[in-house]
C-alpha cells in the first residue's frame, strides 16, 4: 500500500510489521539515535508497530533488545523515569495507487510554486494567520519546496516542505487563512506540493498532532492515509 521510502524507513525489521492493536511490540536497540529521538514509539494503523531507543534508555526503562512490550507501558515506563514525552503525532502517506492518480492530475494557474519574489505576498499572509496556526503548520519561504493558491492576487494559502531528517520523506505543511477556508484550497495546494515532491523522488510525508481535527480531515481529502502514530521523547537540550 506504502511505498518502501516509508516502510524501510519506519519499520526496516520484518517482526515490526505485524501484529494488533494493544498487542506487545519489539524492542528495538539502536544507539545511532540522536538524544532527540532516544526513545520512539511507532503504533501502525493497521496494529503492532515497534520501540526504538537507545541502550541507556532502554536500561532506564528495563528493556532489552527483542524484548516486547505495549506502548502504553513504554510510554507509562518513560514517565515514570522523568521523561517528557512529546504528544503523539499521527503519520500520513500517499498510498502508491494515490501517487498514480497525482501524476496525471493538473492544478489550476492559481495554485503555483512560490519563490523568494513572493516574500512580500508570503508575508501578508503571516501577518493575517493566527499565530497558532503558523506554529502548527510550520510553513516557511525558505524551506526546500513552496507552493501557494492565491485569490484576487492574494496568496490564502500555503504548504511548504523541507526533506525529513536526512531521508527522502518530504515533510508537508499546510495553511489556509480561516477567511477562505472550506473551499478546497488546502487540499488543491497540498495535493500540487506533494505532485512536485513525488516527480523529484520524494516522499511526502504529512504528520499532525492527533487532536487537530482539521489537519485529519485535510489528509483525509488530499488522499494521505494514516500509517501510524509516533511518540518521540520531547527535545533534550
């Protein structure tokens, strides 16, 4: 269903591929994880999943490599030992046959890749979006791909992508001023982002907390599809 660039980066070991939902996942030992993802959790959509952390962590926790446990008692275990664990966040992926209907599909001249001779209209549009909205979205000029839909020459909405820790995932954000929102433009933007990404190799990948009801819905309607949920201990300094 996924293409391979999100499986073999989230689930490389074939045990981590099966399972249901609640059922105990594998501890996976990897010390070439960074303090800031020391300790992952991945729940698939369709059940299992794994644990990933390092071997101080893991002795923190009292798990071994192979062992299995539940997410929630990893979760309740890191806790327990002090640890901040940043609210989940949903992971969504376009299915391969998805990809396919997007390569054929043609946006309309108002939704067009941005570049640094729209910093001005790209800044009018941060000025006008709640500033929750922009820390959410995290949509910037300078990130690798922007693409945007305007009206009546204003830009309303934006989606931006930068490659995802070294990989070729393509990290997407999206926003659309709450004026003009229910129109379709998030999904039309996010759908010819992804287009571009895809035509040069990448994978979009589109994560959002588990409680932002409208990001759900705009993956739904771009055509992502939940692969999983992702815990990830919260930023060490």
């Amino acid at each position: 269903m996924f293409s391979s660039v999100v499986t073999d980066h989230w689930t490389p070991r074939q045990e981590t591929q099966v399972g249901r939902e609640g059922a105990e996942l594998p501890v996976v030992i990897d010390d070439a994880l960074p303090d800031n993802r020391s300790i992952m959790v991945l729940e698939l959509a369709g059940g299992g999943g794994v644990v990933t952390l390092t071997t101080s962590r893991a002795a923190s926790l009292g798990l071994t490599d192979g062992a299995t446990s539940t997410a929630a008692s990893v979760l309740h275990a890191a806790r327990r030992a002090g640890l901040e664990i940043n609210d989940p966040d949903h992971l969504y992926y376009l299915p391969s046959s998805a990809q396919r209907e997007l390569v054929d599909e043609v946006a309309p001249a108002s939704t067009r890749r941005l570049g640094e001779g729209d910093a001005d209209l790209f800044g009018q549009l941060q000025e006008t979006a709640p500033a929750a909205d922009l820390d959410e979205a995290f949509v910037e000029l300078d990130h690798w791909l922007v693409f945007g839909s305007f009206e009546d020459g204003r830009l309303v909405c934006a989606a931006s992508m930068f490659p995802w820790r070294g990989t070729q995932l393509a990290d997407l954000g999206v926003i659309t001023l709450p004026s003009h929102r229910g129109r379709g433009l998030g999904r039309r933007t996010a759908r010819a982002i992804s287009a571009h990404a895809l035509a040069q190799g990448y994978e979009p990948q589109y994560r959002c907390q588990v409680d932002n009801h409208a990001s759900i819905a705009l993956a739904a309607a771009a055509g992502f599809v939940r692969y999983g949920t992702w815990h990830v201990i919260e930023s060490v300094e």
